[in-house]
C-alpha cells in the first residue's frame, strides 16, 4: 500500500490525487495532469509507472514523472521552489 501524505488515497487505485493547485513564492500553479504534459509519458497506454494515476489525473506529490507547470522540469527535482500541493478553489 502506497497511501498519498496530502489526499490520504491509495495511489495504486489509479485514482489522481485532489489536490489541483501547487504554490510557489506568491503564486499558485494549476497541477499538469498525466497526458497533459509536453512529452509522451505513454499515458494512451498505461497508467503512469511511478505513482500509478490514469490519464488526465493529477499525479500523486512526489510522483518521478510529475512536471513542473512553471518550468516543464521534473518537479521533485527543477529548484523551482514549489511546495506541498493545496486543495485550490
């Protein structure tokens, strides 16, 4: 069991995580969602093979295939300086 620390949901389920907005500084972002990003991460094929959501979810926090949707880098590693996901509006 995998369980996500900010939508308590079992990531395994294929479920996105609820969490749509991420912050950083004074802003806040809209999350890319699996299939939405600029490269083929196979989401027409399967379901994203770090944290296991279906296309057009959002990935679980911490997720390896996760863009960043300031620079387009891998977010748990682009220094962007974007923190913990928040529930939006």
């Amino acid at each position: 069991m995998a369980i996500c620390q900010d939508c308590n949901q079992e990531m395994q389920e294929g479920k996105g995580c609820t969490f749509p907005k991420i912050a950083g500084g004074y802003k806040t972002y809209d999350r890319i969602k699996y299939g939405e990003e600029s490269e083929d991460w196979g989401a027409d094929r399967q379901k994203c093979h770090d944290c296991a959501v279906s296309k057009n979810s959002i990935h679980h926090f911490g997720c390896d295939a996760e863009r960043c949707p300031k620079c387009e880098g891998q977010i748990i590693s682009c220094g962007c300086g974007l923190e913990r996901p928040q529930k939006g509006r």
